[in-house]
C-alpha cells in the first residue's frame, strides 16, 4: 500500500549492458631498430617516447623513420615490435666486487630485457659508493636481562652522560601496571622522564636500551644503582666501554636510509689514544712537533709555536691542544676520550683506516702522553638489517657483530652498503640509479630497480651474479666509465624471423596478446613477410595489413607483387609507391632526401580519418592526404594506370595531383570479391566483429531464456543504432541499415542445452563514389550535363 508522501519500491532491474565501440586507429609495427627489446610489444605515443626506447633515426633501419610518419599523418598509438634473429647479440660487461669476484653482469638492455645489437657498444658505467643511510653511533648500552623485571617501588638507576652528574631515576609504582612484573617499554619512560639527558627505549626480546643523544670518542654513559642488577647493568653492560661487541640491536643517530634488508656496514676510524688523562695544564717546548700519516699518505706535521691557539705552551689545557692540533690537520681529528686522554683518529673509516705517529726535533708525544702508544687499525664489520624502528632511530641486525674485536661509540659509523650505478655514453650520463645495493631482500635491489618494468633502465640491465663474497662484500667495486668488454650486434632477419613463432612469441606473434587495428612492417618488403602478415590478420579476423613492394618497383612490378596476396576475404591493403621524406642524418648535403615505405603514413592517415569521421569513411581522396616531402621518382602515373592498378590489381596507389597534394586516390583492399573490395567496407566489419566480441562477454555464464534473449538484442541493437546515426550503414530508415536476430528461431533448444548462444547480425557495408562520369551531349537548343555513378 502507498502512503501520503514519496514511495521507493526495488524492482527487477530493466537496464541493458552498454556495447562500447572498440578502438580504431591502433597500429602495430614490426621494426628494426638502433635498439630495445626484441620480440616485445612496445606501445609508444610519439617519436620522442619511440626514440626513448628504440633509439632514433639510423641509416641501416627505417622502423624509426616508418613510425615517425605515422605520427605525422594523425596517428595516435603505436605498438612497435623490433625483430632480431636469434642469432643477434648484446654489449656487455662484468662488474667485480669489493674482494674481486665477479658480482654484476651488466647488458644492453631496456626495463629487464635483453637489447641487442651495436648500439650498446659504446656504452659506459660508472660506480661510486653512495650510501642510503649513514649516521654516527651513539654511545649505549642494552641490558642484558629482558622483562618482565621484578621492581620493587622505590628502587633508582643512577645514569652518568659524558662524566657527568648522575641523574637519578626513581621507579615509582604509580607509573606500571604491576612494577613486580615491569615492561622494557614502562622501564625505558620513566628513565626518559627521570634522565633527560639520556635516550631510552624497548628493544627487542623485551630488553632496555639507554643510549646517549650526541656521538664522539669523549661520549660515555655509566649506569649503578639498586635497579641496575634487576635490569641486567652491571659487568660490561654497567657502561658503554664495551662498545658494539656482540651487538644484535644498534641505536643510531636516526635511522633514515636504513631499511629492512639492506646491509649495513658497522667501520671504526684508524685511533692512537694517550696512556692516561692530561693534566689540567701540560708543558710543552716551543717548536716541538710530531708528525702524522693518515691511510699510509704523506706525513702531515704538526707543530706547537707561540702565537697559535695556545695561549701559554708552559700552562697548556687540553682543550688548548685538541683545538691547535686540529687547526693544522687535514686528514685526521683529535678530541678527548671519555678518561679526558689524547685521542687522534683518521677521518677514513673501515680496514684501510690506520693512522701512525713520528715525534720531530723536538718531541711533545710524551708529554701528551702518546709516546710509545700502538695505534689501532680502522675495523668493518657486515651485517644485515633485520628489523628497523623510525620511532626509536635503532635497527636489529643480523648475524651480530663479531666477538673479539670491540667498535668503541666514540669512532664509529653505520653506513648502509649502496652505490650509484650511472650510464655514460659519449662523455654524457644517459641516467643513473642512486643508493642501490645488491640483497635481494632490500627496496633498493641494484637488478630490481634497473631492471624495473616501469621506472627501469633505458640503456642496461642487470644479471646478479651471486659472488658469494657475503654482505657488503658483494657490493660493485667503483669504477669510473667503465667500458663494455663484449660488443652486440643486430645482422639482418630473415623472413622466418618476421613470420616468428607461437610458442616463443617471436615475429608476428609477439603480437598475439596485443590489441590492434592496423599492422605495419617497416624494414621488409619482401613477399613473404607481406604474405605472413596479411595470414595473421586474416587468422585474428580483426585487424588489416598494410603492405608494400620493393622501394624500386613500377606500378606494373606492384600489380605482380600484390596478386599472390589477394582472397576472396582480404585482410590485407597493398599500397604503392614509396615516399621520401627529409633525411637529418645527412651533414653533407648529398642525400637530403631517404626513402621510406609508406606504410606508417597511411596507417596514420587510417586512423586520422577514422577519428575524425568514423572507420566506415573512405580514406581516399582530399580527406586522404599524406604528409610526406614527396614520393619516389618515376611513381606519377596516369588515370587509366592508376584505375588499372585499382580494378585489376586491388592496389591503392598514393598519388600527387594540382591542387590537392600527395593524397591516398584509391581504397581498396585486395579482395577479389567486388561487394567487400573497400577498406572502409573492411574496417567497419572488424570495429563491428571486435565491439561484439568483447562486449557480448557481459553476457557469459546468464542462463539461457527469452529474457536473455531480448537482452542480448537490445544491446547489440542500441550498439548497432549508435553507428547507423553515425552514418555506417549509409541507409535513411534503421531496419534497412541492419538486423539482429536472437531468439528461439537460432537457438533451438538443441543447441542451447550446451550452453551455445547464437546471435546473427546482418548489416550493409556502402559502397563509395570511386568512378564519377560525366556524358555531354550537344543539341541546337543546348548543352546538358548529365552526372552518373
């Protein structure tokens, strides 16, 4: 029942599917080119994108030069599909590690795939050391008990930062849930609220760690207190002289750069440290100097005089001696360690870090305590990565650093293990692909991000080689335009090459899982490939081949060429002649001109004319014109040859007539059947064939009744409607321009019992004006012009 006001009732919807009309103007292209993938479809929407992944115009291929004119003449989209033979090869070369086994394969290549041919050869890479994430260690120390911790209300942890005043933290049982029971993350707030001075935080397996906010070799923290035994601070865990020996979780400085999976690189600088604290003043001689050698380098001497920034030698502070020694340094740092001793360390981090000291004529080590001293070597240890916190700036790793050789805080360095990859060619980077590394388990994987489907390299790709030298290690050596050591090359296909094959995917048939309208080849005018390529079309039944004779041969050679490709049903459109088209690669003036197939032009031309008014259109005529600078010599024929050509030899001849340019004058396909001979008659039949085909599909799996029926008619009909109101059918009423039939009269009960659903369209395919003629007849009293078509 209906009440006063606005009712809402669901009913069985009536609403049909929508047939879209497919695509027109889509054109395929079999190539050769400078370079790029071969055997794969490429879609491209102009020459600057084709070049991107092609190359440009060369003088051995006119696939470039073919797909320019197709541009140039309105069309829109083109996937193009360089062939190669199988016997064509890429430049290459190999890529060493940090300990010189081979780590990196690099080829010619564009987005992971292989690029044959010359045009590698002169390619160069670079490598430089560019980590993501690199940041100086704090010092700090993890307890070595996990929670839950048995507080006990009351107890305090005394946190001393850098030698100084202890701050207190009081564990109050107010600030847990269950003190007897505490969290890491409850004991690491209230040290944060008590110590302010101080980092802390939970990490993991439910341990603590204090670490301190600023890093250098005069950094300390020291720890004490009742509630330092509960939570696991005493013996090498009571302070942070340990170092990272042993470590599993590394607080940083901040932790951006660092990801999961990525190696890092744990380096110490080269030291020498004083046996003992300086004094609150020292004497030293004036003139007394020492030398410095850094990473086995020339000696740098420092020298102690009046008039530097020690104001009185006989009365010197350390913090006098630190700021003169590194007024004269250039490759190395002093400061003080956390005992208030001389420290001297290399500004170069890792194994090759050393730093050596030699006393002058008169000699101030003893009295800054470093006389005799053994300076220790820089260390690097590898690690990986396993669990990262942005919150907290600390990362776990694993396996843990090595037992034995303890990494002081105060001259430390996490540095991720990355390098920039860049592309050089002719003294030019082409590209590169900064702070990449080589574990597969990273975001920054060297063959993933070059190798990238979408955002990859244009000019190589990389193979991991798997050198086994461990984390870091495997990393590529630098090098600096390294050349490639195997040249590429790209001899000529062969006709089976065009033809390809289907299981491989090669030739034609690379094409098999790719959308078109039009095929074109670039490179080939010989029968065959011509022959293949009209068969495929034929085989898809939804798509036309253009094809074109030898650049040299005559309308006559034309008619002969294009007469074993001609059927009943013809998927193929044989145009002549060539055209020319202005040749940059000339500096000399010799050859302005180069000629071309005009097989991309006219695609062009197609899909400009379908846009504009519909696939169904003639493409022949003033509509028809073909931009190019002109055609071959020796290609103007005459009206007869050019109808001859048309009726007996089903090829359109391009032509250029006064007052109308070089314009497509014919449009016929190379069917021998007079009622299908236009390529507007072609087209239409495939935009139809391909828009039922997919849109037919919204209809799978719908049960099988008079419902369905009038469904499936009214959509193919709605569809059908659309192109007859657009002119397709050239017919005044509807009924005559088309009909579809869908019901019981084809689908017996029979047929549908297996699930088979028929619907028959029939449609007319005008005809257009090709032969206008005109009769004039004289009589006494006038003339009279009479026009018949």
């Amino acid at each position: 029942m209906n009440v006063i006001g606005v009712n809402v009732r669901e009913v069985e919807g009536r609403a049909r599917p929508i047939i879209a009309p497919g695509e027109t103007g889509k054109t395929a292209f079999l190539i050769r080119s400078r370079r790029g993938p071969a055997h794969t479809p490429v879609t491209v929407h102009g020459v600057a994108e084709f070049s991107r992944v092609f190359g440009g115009l060369d003088t051995t291929t006119l696939g470039a030069a073919v797909v320019a004119s197709f541009f140039d003449n309105g069309g829109s989209e083109a996937t193009c599909v360089r062939v190669t033979r199988p016997a064509a090869s890429v430049a290459r070369q190999v890529l060493t590690d940090r300990t010189g086994a081979p780590t990196l394969r690099v080829e010619a290549g564009w987005h992971g795939l292989r690029s044959p041919g010359a045009s590698g050869n002169t390619l160069q890479v670079t490598v430089v050391d560019n980590p993501l994430g690199s940041t100086e260690v704090p010092p700090q120390v993890l307890s070595a008990n996990a929670a839950p911790f048995p507080l006990t209300d009351g107890d305090t942890l005394d946190v001393s930062i850098d030698g100084g005043a202890a701050q207190t933290v009081t564990f109050q049982a107010g600030a847990f849930e269950n003190i007897a029971q505490a969290t890491a993350e409850e004991v690491a707030a209230a040290i944060r609220q008590d110590a302010r001075e101080a980092l802390s935080f939970a990490a993991p397996g439910g341990r603590v760690m204090i670490a301190g906010r600023n890093a250098g070799p005069s950094r300390r923290i020291a720890l004490s207190g009742d509630a330092a035994t509960t939570l696991g601070f005493t013996g090498t865990t009571a302070d942070s002289d340990a170092g990272l020996e042993d470590a599993t979780v590394i607080a940083l400085r901040g932790s951006a750069g660092f990801g999961t999976g990525q190696a890092v690189r744990i380096s110490t600088h080269g030291r020498v440290t004083g046996a003992t604290p300086l004094a609150a003043t020292e004497t030293i001689a004036d003139g007394a100097s020492f030398s410095v050698t850094v990473d086995g380098g020339i000696a740098e001497t420092v020298t102690f005089a009046e008039g530097g920034r020690i104001a009185d030698l006989t009365n010197a502070t350390p913090d006098e001696v630190v700021a003169e020694i590194n007024r004269q340094s250039r490759g190395f740092t002093a400061g003080l360690a956390p005992d208030g001793a001389l420290m001297l360390w290399s500004n170069s981090l890792g194994a090759s870090s050393t730093i050596s000291l030699a006393a002058g004529g008169i000699d101030p080590l003893p009295a800054l305590d470093l006389a005799g001293q053994v300076p220790e070597t820089g260390l690097t240890a590898e690690t990986a990565i396993a669990e990262r916190s942005d919150a907290d700036s600390w990362i776990r790793i694993n396996p843990a650093l090595p037992n034995g050789n303890p990494l002081p805080h105060g001259s430390v360095r996490a540095a991720t293990a990355e390098v920039d990859i860049a592309v050089v060619e002719n003294g030019v980077e082409l590209e590169r692909f900064t702070s990449v590394g080589m574990e597969p388990a990273s975001t920054v994987y060297a063959v993933d991000v070059v190798n990238d489907a979408l955002a990859g390299s244009d000019r190589i790709r990389l193979l991991d080689l798997a050198s086994g030298s461990g984390l870091g290690r495997n990393l590529p050596a630098a090098v600096t335009r390294s050349a490639m050591t195997t040249t590429g090359s790209d001899p000529a296909p062969l006709d089976v090459d065009y033809a390809g094959n289907a299981a491989s995917r090669t030739g034609l048939h690379a094409l098999d899982t790719t959308d078109f309208e039009l095929l074109a080849l670039a490179d080939t005018t010989n029968p065959a490939p011509a022959a293949d390529a009209i068969a495929y079309c034929a085989a898809r039944g939804t798509a036309i081949a253009i094809v074109t004779g030898p650049a040299d041969a005559d309308l006559t050679a034309m008619i002969d060429f294009a007469a074993p490709l001609r059927a009943s049903v013809s998927y193929g459109v044989a145009i002549w002649p060539h055209g020319q088209v202005a040749n940059p690669l000339d500096t000399t003036g010799a050859q302005p001109l180069r000629t071309i197939p005009l097989a991309g032009a006219y695609c062009g031309m197609l899909a400009r004319v379908g846009r504009n008014s519909g696939v169904w259109t003639s493409p022949a005529g003033a509509r028809a014109a073909i931009l190019v600078t002109g055609l071959v010599p020796g290609s103007q024929v005459t009206d007869i040859e050019h109808t001859d050509a048309a009726v007996r030899g089903g090829v359109s001849v391009i032509r250029a007539l006064p007052g109308q340019g070089i314009i497509a004058d014919a449009a016929r396909n190379l069917s021998t059947n007079p009622a299908l001979r236009l390529v507007s008659q072609r087209r239409l039949t495939n935009l139809i064939k391909v828009s039922l085909g997919r849109g037919l599909r919204l209809f799978l799996q719908e049960p099988i009744t008079p419902r369905l029926f009038a469904q499936v008619r009214d959509s193919v009909g709605a569809f059908m409607t659309g192109l007859w109101r657009g002119g397709a059918f050239g017919t005044e009423d509807r009924e005559d321009g088309f009909v579809v039939l869908c019901d019981e009269t084809n689908n017996p009960e029979t047929q549908t019992q297996f699930g088979l659903l028929e619907v028959e369209v029939r449609f007319r395919t005008p005809s257009s004006a090709e032969f206008v003629v005109v009769e004039i007849s004289q009589s006494p009293a006038e003339t009279v012009a009479a026009e018949r078509s």
